[in-house]
C-alpha cells in the first residue's frame, strides 16, 4: 500500500475528561475522545473515535476496576495485577510495563529535524483510517498475525490482515490481526508483550519493515476508530492465554475428531466416496472420518438432482457401517436461479446491492495448474446468506436440521471469504466491512446447528472452517490454506500451522501431501504425513492420486505404521487439547512460544512441541535429513532411545519408515493401543503404555491406568496397573514402579 505518515494527524490529549473506576478520558487536538481502560489483569484497550458500527462480539471481556493514578502531573498510570500502562497527553505517548518493567512503548523514531516519523496514535484527515505506532529493539522478533507461510518471525515484512480466498500459498484464509514479542530485548526485560487490533476492517502491519519504519511496528486499520488491546505478561504462552481470554477459548473437541480425516473431493460420486470407505477398511487404514460434497441437501445449495441426493443417502447409511462419520462439506453460497435463490431473496434473507437486488458473487475462475490438480469445481453466479439479519441467521441454522438427518455428524465450512464489497447487510454495514467478520458468523450459525442437532454420542459438536478472524478459535478447527505438493509446500505447511497457532487458533488440520499441483511423491507424501500425525487433527487428501495406496507398497506400509501410532497418541492428545481449552496454547509449538529464550532454536522454522512433552523436527527435504537446534533440557529419541543434551545442533538422517520425535526429560507420554477407529477405545481405560524420558519431574494425572506424583519423601513416584507396559528412557536407575491392584482404579461415583 502507499503510506504517507504526513496524511495522519497526530492526536495529542488536550485535558482529561475524568477518570473512572476502570480508566480515564481525553479529549484531543483533533476532536476525538482517547480512552484508555482496563480489561483484567495484563490487559489493556487504548481506543479513540466514534462507535457506530457493529463489534460482532469479537470481544468477550469487559472493562475491570483497576488503580488509577496521575504522578507526575501529566502522566497517567493504569495499574492492574503486576502490570501497568502509562499514558502522557501532550505529546501523546504511552508505555506498556510488566513487574515495574518496560516492556512496549510508543515509536520512537525521528526525523533528522527532531520531528516523529511516525506519530504514537493519528487518524487519517478525512476520516476512516487511523495510524499507530510502537517501537522495536534491534532484533526483537515479532510473532502472530494468524495463518501466514512465510517465516514465523514477521520483523521486516509488511502483512495484510484481510480475509481473501486464498488460491495458493502466498495468500491465506485466515487472518488474526494479533501479534506478540517475546521480550528479552534491552528495552523489554520485564516480559513478553502483545497488540490486538479490535476491528472487522482490514490493518496493514509494517513490522520494523524499512520502507515504513525499521524500527517500529506501524498498524494502519481501516475503520472508524482504533481499538487496541495491550497485553503485558511473563512469557509469550500468558499473552496468548491473556489474548483468548479476551477474544474466546477453543471448546472441547471430541474424542472421534483426534482420529484420521479423508476429505473426499466435490468432484466424486457418492458411490465413489463408499469405494473409498471399503478400500481404507479392507487395507487396514484406520480412520474416523470422511468428508464428501453433501450439495444435494445443504441448507444453502438450492435444488440439486434428486436421484443424486438419493444415492448420497444410501451411501451415507453403507458408510457409516464401516464406523466412520460423515463430515459434510457446505458454503454459504447459493447459486443464483435456483428456487431457494428465489425464495431467500424474497424474504430479504440475502445481502443485497445498493438497488435492493440481491449482491452477486461471480462465476468462480481456477487457475489452470490448479483445475488440473482435481480440486473442487468452481461455483457459480451466488448469492449470500446474510448472517446479520437475525432472522436470516435463524433460519440458516434451523435448516441444518435435515443435513444431520440425513447423516451427516460434523460440517467444514467452505468459501464465505468473498464477500461482494458493494453488498449491503440488514444492519447497515458494506461488504467490505463485513468480508472479514463473516467467517466468524458463519462458524457461530453451524456450530450452534451442530450442538442443536447432532446425535448425542456425537457430542460434543465439532466444526471445521477455511476462512477465519479473531474469535473465530471459539468454533472451528482451522483447515488451513491450500498449499502446493512439494518440499516447500511442505514447509509453508508446517510454517502456516505455527503461525496460526501462536495468533490464539490451538488446533490445526492441513491436507496431507498439499492440495495442488502433480501428485506428490512417496518420500514427500511420507514424510507430510509423518509431521501430520502430531497435529491436533490429521487429514488426508481424498483425491485417488493423493490416498495412501497410490504411493506404492512401502510407503502405504510406512503410511500405516505412523497412523497407527498416532491413534496410540491419542491419550495424551486429549491431555493437550484440554491444556488448550483451558490456556489458548495451540497443540502444535513454535519454538519461539516453546523456548522464547532460547534464540537458536528460534531460528529453526519449522521445528515444534507437540505439547509439553514432544518435540517434533520434520523433514521438509528430499534426502532424509534434518538439522536440529535443541532447545535446553535434555531429549531423548524415539527411534534410537538415545539421549541428547540440549542447547546443541544435531544432524539427523532418518530412513523413510522413521522420523525424528523426541521425548522431554522429566515427562511422560501416555499411549493407548493401535486401532481402526476410535470407538474401540476404552474410555475408561484407554492407555496400554506409557513411556518415561528420564527421571519424572512433571506430575501425570487424570487416568485410571497410571500416575506419576510426588511421593512422602519427595521424588517422583510412578504408579502403574499391573497391564501397563511401563517404558523408562535414559538413566532411571533406582526409580521404581508400583503397581496397583485393580480394585483401585475404578472411578468413583
């Protein structure tokens, strides 16, 4: 974008309005009113501009009493829990403090004549575009900003946050107008720091990039107001959970989710779908569910063919038989012409252009590298269901009802990210405010139909969505961009998943092997999938070129291995996908979320925790070989069962059946046993294993089966049924294992 710093008018406090319980007021040079407010402890909003325009309830929280002080004269200090933020009127700076130290303050870059180059807070002239400005330190890396494949570290780069349907790698879907340091600069020792542009409008982020500022980071947002949210806490891991906190927790996923996904393309018959269901059964493949085309009886397709829908029913029940679910794929599109076209625009329950006539999304156009790669068919001329107009809504999720009717048992929302801009809503807002936030409304419409109306021993209700905006981690497991079936998709892949997981989005899924360009080869699709197993939610690319046993026997055999494990895993992801819940920290770690401290292990992009107790390094090159900056503690591998001190580089060459996953000293992973699908699990005793790397220092809890506690004298103790297989990596010498009698594991109650 062209930025021109002189075209904001820079806001400067020109007396205090009062102070409140909460916070304190402005008024400015410019007209506007400045607030700034407590939100909780290490939370903070600094907003200033009119409110006339729909939230969305991005925002969950509410402003929270906090101590407000003005010493010296002049300088305002809003303190909550061990953090402060410090606001000076004339000239309008301010400071984010954490423990009594720095640790975000506002730009400090001038101009050789003394002036700022940028101002701390300024609104464009004319309205409806504001500035902000806060400064970096000489290598303070910058994280966040939802889905992005690049490098993890935005510093440098400019980055867009605007919902796009993203047609490649070099776009993305989701978007998280958050971002976070991880402190530990000279001018942030006191912690870790994080901004939340609060808006449905788009923000440009020019992230110390030199044609802005190098050494600041420039928020431009295209709204009426600025509404930002600062966070100041110890460690990254509280800023993501403060972020949360404010904007939504992901909810509990059920047990079924954490098994295989085949997504089955658009383009396939039913029948063909069912072929795939008995081809995974008969080659031992074990899976839990199958996402197909159900154009025929969604809510929002219009008039399908009638013997189609006839034959997706049938093949649903003989699916079904083979214990998997059906994961029906939809958009909030509707093709123009149809009879539920006709009959939604006559009830206004469509967004309509400037004339009152429903706004036309046009005819879809694919790339001919991407046609090419059996991805879904392009749509047609459509309309919108409006998702503002309550009514609208309503109606939108009570038609779901039939969907699950017919046997469908979770839905991945597909497209809604191209909003026309000239559509208008009911409640007054244009398309291209509204482009952003309608992933999030369309995730809330099918997420409550899921919980209304999904069978019981379903619950509780699982959504999967493309597109997304801060909040939407409240409803829908990201499905993550389509990316291109090479090495460096691969890696954009994995880069993606990071990126989305340190902006507040825990759980992840991304089609194995990429979603276009030639097929994958055996070594890319092995090594994809092996990196896969240790996501939140795993998914495999339905396309026939793309399955298992299009690879050759070896790799469908490997292929089968690494899915067995992962449904060994599935104990302890649950154990991490409950931590999730609870905290906001994603499955899937960065390393600089994991080990903000540790710099070396920064570096290495791709590289993450699976949880606290796994580290995963995948091979994103032919070859088999990787370089691994340990991070501090001490590793221990699981296919050699050697030990590796940390804070070293590690050159691993792993054959194709083998990856390289390490055990954390002083954890344990709990594992289950092998299984075609997760209703064979035991539920109440669900682990057949549990390995320990080194001597426990981390306490185990919440199964029948084992414990790991501090015992009367002190140590770790490990308690274990008779059954389990008790695995002890390293030097564990004179730590025992007790084991319990049955009687004793019952559950009570």
């Amino acid at each position: 974008m062209q930025f021109d710093p002189s075209a904001f008018l820079q806001l400067d406090g020109q007396g205090s309005l009062g102070a409140t319980a909460s916070g304190i007021a402005f008024a400015t040079a410019t007209g506007d009113v400045l607030e700034a407010a407590a939100y909780g402890p290490g939370i903070f909003r600094l907003r200033a501009g009119p409110a006339t325009k729909p939230d969305y309830g991005i925002v969950h929280g509410h402003a929270q009493p906090c101590a407000v002080a003005q010493s010296p004269p002049g300088i305002w200090t809003l303190t909550s829990g061990d953090s402060a933020f410090e606001l000076t009127a004339t000239p309008l700076r301010f400071r984010l403090l954490h423990q009594g130290m720095p640790v975000l303050q506002s730009c400090t870059d001038l101009r050789a004549d003394g002036s700022p180059r940028l101002p701390s807070i300024g609104r464009l002239r004319r309205g409806g575009q504001w500035l902000a400005a806060v400064a970096l330190a000489s290598g303070e890396p910058v994280y966040g900003l939802g889905e992005q494949s690049g490098p993890l570290n935005k510093r440098g780069q400019r980055v867009r946050s605007e919902v796009l349907d993203a047609q490649d790698a070099d776009r993305a879907h989701a978007h998280t107008p958050f971002a976070w340091g991880p402190g530990g600069s000279a001018a942030a020792k006191g912690g870790a720091w994080g901004v939340f542009v609060h808006t449905v409008g788009g923000v440009a982020h020019g992230v110390g990039n030199p044609e802005w500022s190098q050494r600041s980071y420039a928020l431009v947002v295209d709204d009426e107001a600025l509404d930002l949210f600062l966070f100041a806490a110890g460690t990254p891991a509280e800023i993501i959970g403060r972020y949360t906190q404010l904007t939504g927790r992901a909810p509990i996923v059920p047990v079924w989710s954490l098994g295989l996904w085949v997504a089955c393309e658009r383009n396939q018959r039913p029948e063909a779908t069912l072929a795939v269901a008995e081809r995974l059964r008969e080659r031992s493949i074990p899976c839990d569910v199958l996402a197909l085309d159900h154009r025929a009886t969604s809510p929002a397709a219009g008039a399908g063919d009638g013997g189609h829908a006839a034959r997706t029913r049938s093949a649903l029940v003989k699916i079904k038989a083979h214990d998997l679910r059906i994961c029906a794929r939809e958009s909030p599109y509707v093709a123009v012409g149809t009879p539920l076209f006709h009959e939604l625009a006559a009830r206004g329950y469509l967004l309509t252009d400037s004339t009152g006539m429903p706004a036309i999304r046009r005819r879809e156009t694919v790339p001919a590298a991407r046609a090419s790669a059996a991805t879904s068919p392009p749509l047609p001329d459509s309309g919108m269901v409006d998702l503002t107009h309550p009514a609208a809504f309503a109606w939108s999720c009570d038609a779901h009802a039939t969907l699950f009717a017919e046997g469908a048992d979770l839905i991945a929302s597909e497209d809604g990210e191209d909003v026309p801009q000239d559509a208008i809503a009911v409640n007054g807002d244009s398309g291209s405010r509204l482009s952003n936030v309608y992933p999030l409304l369309y995730h809330q419409c099918i997420f409550e139909a899921a919980a209304r109306f999904q069978r019981a021993a379903d619950a509780p209700p699982v959504i999967s969505g493309r597109a997304g905006w801060a909040g939407s981690q409240r409803y829908a497991i990201p499905a993550g961009g389509a990316e291109q079936s090479d090495w460096e998709g691969l890696a954009a892949s994995i880069r993606g998943a990071l990126s989305s997981g340190m902006s507040g989005a825990p759980y992840r899924s991304s089609a194995i092997g990429g979603a276009y360009g030639p097929p994958p080869t055996a070594e890319l699709f092995v090594r994809w999938l092996q990196a896969g197993i240790f996501a939140s939610h795993v998914r495999l690319h339905g396309a026939d070129e793309r399955l298992p046993w299009a690879m050759g026997a070896e790799a469908e055999a490997i292929a089968r291995k690494w899915l067995a494990f992962r449904y060994r895993l599935i104990p302890y992801l649950q154990r991490t996908v409950d931590e999730a819940r609870q905290t906001g920290l994603p499955v899937m770690r960065a390393m600089a979320l994991a080990f903000p401290g540790h710099a070396p292990a920064r570096t290495c992009e791709t590289l993450f925790m699976c949880g606290d107790a796994l580290l995963i390094a995948p091979i994103v090159a032919e070859g088999g070989e990787v370089e691994i900056a340990l991070p501090p503690g001490a590793w221990h591998d699981l296919n050699s069962r050697q030990r590796f001190p940390g804070q070293r580089v590690l050159r691993y060459r792993a054959a194709l059946d083998q990856f390289p996953v390490f055990g954390r000293e002083g954890f344990a992973l709990p594992l289950g046993p092998a299984a075609a699908h997760t209703g064979l699990l035991d539920p109440l005793r669900p682990l057949d294993a549990l390995w320990v790397f080194g001597r426990p220092a981390q306490p185990l809890a919440g199964f029948t089966q084992a414990a790991i506690a501090t015992g009367p004298d002190g140590a770790m103790m490990i308690d274990a049924a008779p059954e389990l297989d008790v695995a002890l990596f390293g030097d564990t010498t004179g730590l025992s294992v007790t084991r319990r009698s049955l009687a004793t594991e019952e559950p009570s109650g």
